[in-house]
C-alpha cells in the first residue's frame, strides 16, 4: 500500500477528539450540545472483513476473545506491550502475543485491529499505533455492534440524528445534575455515541477506579446498610461494599441470575459472611419490569442478560415484588436497568435509597434512565459519572439529601 493510499485509508476510518479545560455549566453544556447537533456523523459498524487482530490482553481483550470464538471469527493474533509476560496467561492458550514491532508491515497494513482497551483514551492510542503502520484501528466495540444478531453483547451502540422530542430530553436531563462534572461527563458520553468524538475536560477526569463508590457515596454510607446488589455477577461490588464499610452492614441481597456466576459469587459471599452470619441471602432471578418468565443468554460473564436471543427461559421479577427496604441499591443489567428501574419505584419511594445504575448500554442511558429518576424522585441529587472510556461504564447515582444532611 503506497503511503498516500495509506493516508487516505487512515483518515477514513479516523476518530476525533475535543479537549476542553473547565467544566461545563448549565448554560455552557446547552450550547456545546448544540454545536454536537449540528455535526453530522459516518459512524457505522465495523464488519470484519480482512485478517482479526487483536491489541490488548487485558480484561475487555480475554473478554474480547470469547466473544469472537462464540460468534465463530478467527483471532490471528493479539498484539500487547507486555506480549513476553502475557504469552503465558492461561487465556490466550493458543493464541500468538506479540509486541507491535514484532509485526511485519503487510500485516499492519492488510489487517483489521481491534483495541481492546476502555480503560485509556482512544485517540491517542490509535494514534501511537498509526504511527506505527498499522492502518484499519478501530475500537473493538464497534466491531461488536455489527454482530448483534449473533450475540447480545452490545455496548458499542452508536445513537442516531436526535430528533426534537430527544434533543429535548438531553437538554433537560443536562440542566438537572447536580454538578458540572456530571455535565461534562454526559456531553462526553453524547459526544462519543453520537460522533464518535472523544471530548475529554481537564477539571472532570474519568474515575476509572471508584465505579459505584465515589465519594458522593463512600462519604454518607454508614454501618446500618441494607445493600441490594442487582446484577451482582461474581461478587466484586459486594466485597467492595465490605471493605468499605469494613464488614458492618445490616443485609446484602446478591441478585444474580446467571449460574455460571453463582459459584464465584457464593466463593465471595461466604468470605463477606463471615463477619456478618446470616445477613447475606442470593436471589437467583433476573429483574425487569414484570413478573414473568423470559428469554435468557447465561454464561456470558457480565454481557449474560435477559435477550430473545437467549436459549434459556428464566424467571423474571420485580424490585417491589420482593417487599424488601434497600437503603443502597446497584444495577448492572446488560440493558434492563431503566426497565427494573421501573419495577422499583414503590420501593424506592418508600426506602428512599442510594441508587447507582449502569446506563452505558443502550440509548436509553442518553436522557430516558437518568430521566426516570429525576421526574420521579424528590430530594434527591443526582450525579453522572464515566469510569471508562469510548462510552462505557457510564453510571447514573441518585443520593437522597437527607443523607448529606446526616453527614453534614
């Protein structure tokens, strides 16, 4: 490939990014919204068509591999900074690790690479990388999206032309926050789902290490706690929950439907128990809106999730059918948070819990999740935080005020 055919295919596939420096007000975050708007986008699926590389062997890339093997596409490799460490991770079993210098041109130039990594800006990885010679980097995620038909995993969605009705609801939930900084990371969740821009500001960066425990929350949580962990997959909120609140807690209830999780989560339930018997109880159902059995997609780690594409029929339930009174309650659904959302809504007006919901993985998560809360609770705070990046593990918290004033 000639280096102007190289540059041109470069630039086709190129993702862009804004940096700004303060925090975004009301008025501020409106009209940067507004300039999004105006921007067209060609943001699409990415099909594989060529030779699959992978770039990133942590966590998204062992996930990452999975996922190609159950969809049936061929991993040629994966490529790692730490290839001579990683080589010997049980995970790739099979699979060649190298470094990138250890790739030959005609393959940076003739394949497609897929960044595994969300816990870093994209940019300037791809960037690095380009320099390097590879041409066709894209974000495994937008891979993923063009093979929802085979697997349900879907957290590289890409959100269409708003319309008014849309526009409007962004713009409302916008002005709602309570701080800047949930501001500036919704407008960075917009901005990459709509444009596949990366906007960053430099007086909100991304939490990449305290999803669900900022320190909105971390700072009024107390030892009378009644947890209710929704989507509680293998445990690590709930020991996280323990350390923080140093084993003193009233109840935890570990909502988690799919079995292949149980084991580990049982394993990291006993430990927590110890020091609180008989105050931790697993429920075994999936949450939504409704009582009712439906389709489930088990054994697929934390992308497992109620879906038709599921070969499972499971039991469904919901929060305010189990009569329980969470003063914490964390979902993690694949989806389903704004739809058990709804289905727990006389217990959170009862209760009046802490409420930390995932919203990164559908549209919903632009304005209809966070929506629900605010029209619907009373005085309550409301904060959005990122802790990744490329669009992901987007979180909504509501903290009722009371509990800042008991801390106060």
């Amino acid at each position: 490939m000639s280096v102007a055919s190289r540059q041109s295919y470069c630039q086709e596939y190129a993702y862009h990014g804004r940096c700004f420096e303060g925090a975004p007000s009301v008025s501020r975050a409106a009209e940067l919204f507004k300039e999004m708007e105006a921007l067209e986008t060609r943001c699409e699926p990415v099909v594989v068509d060529r030779n699959l590389i992978l770039y990133g062997a942590g966590d998204l890339g062992r996930m990452s591999r999975r996922y190609f093997d159950s969809i049936g596409i061929p991993i040629s490799f994966v490529v790692d900074k730490n290839a001579e460490t990683i080589c010997t991770d049980p995970a790739w079993n099979g699979v060649n690790v190298l470094t990138s210098s250890q790739v030959s041109q005609l393959d940076k130039e003739n394949s497609l690479l897929a960044v595994c990594i969300s816990t870093a800006p994209f940019l300037p990885i791809q960037q690095e990388l380009a320099r390097e010679g590879w041409t066709k980097i894209v974000p495994v995620y937008d891979i993923v999206e063009a093979y929802t038909d085979r697997h349900p995993l879907s957290n590289g969605w890409f959100a269409p032309k708003f319309n008014s009705l849309t526009a409007g609801n962004i713009q409302r939930t916008l002005s709602l926050w309570h701080d800047d900084v949930s501001r500036a990371h919704h407008l960075q969740f917009i901005a990459w789902r709509r444009l596949r821009q990366e906007w960053t500001f430099q007086e909100a960066p991304i939490d990449i290490g305290n999803r669900y425990f900022i320190p909105q929350v971390v700072g009024v949580l107390n030892q009378h706690e009644r947890f209710m962990d929704v989507g509680a997959h293998e445990g690590k909120v709930i020991t996280r929950f323990s350390q923080l609140t140093h084993g003193k807690f009233d109840y935890i209830w570990a909502v988690e439907p799919d079995a292949a999780s149980l084991t580990t989560l049982e394993s990291a339930l006993a430990a927590v128990e110890k020091q609180q018997l008989g105050r931790v109880a697993v429920i075994s159902q999936a949450v939504s809106n409704s009582v009712r059995s439906a389709c489930f997609a088990s054994g697929l780690g934390y992308a497992s999730q109620l879906t038709p594409l599921g070969k499972e029929q499971t039991e469904v339930i919901t929060i305010d059918s189990l009569s329980l009174t969470p003063t914490l309650i964390k979902l993690h659904l694949e989806g389903e948070e704004l739809a058990a959302l709804e289905g727990a809504m006389n217990t959170i007006h009862s209760t009046r819990p802490i409420v930390m919901s995932t919203s990164y993985h559908n549209s919903l998560g632009l304005s209809e999740l966070p929506l629900l809360l605010m029209q619907n609770l009373t005085g309550y705070r409301f904060y959005m935080r990122l802790h990744g990046w490329e669009g992901t593990a987007a979180v909504v918290y509501a903290i009722p005020e009371e509990r800042h004033a008991t801390c106060d």
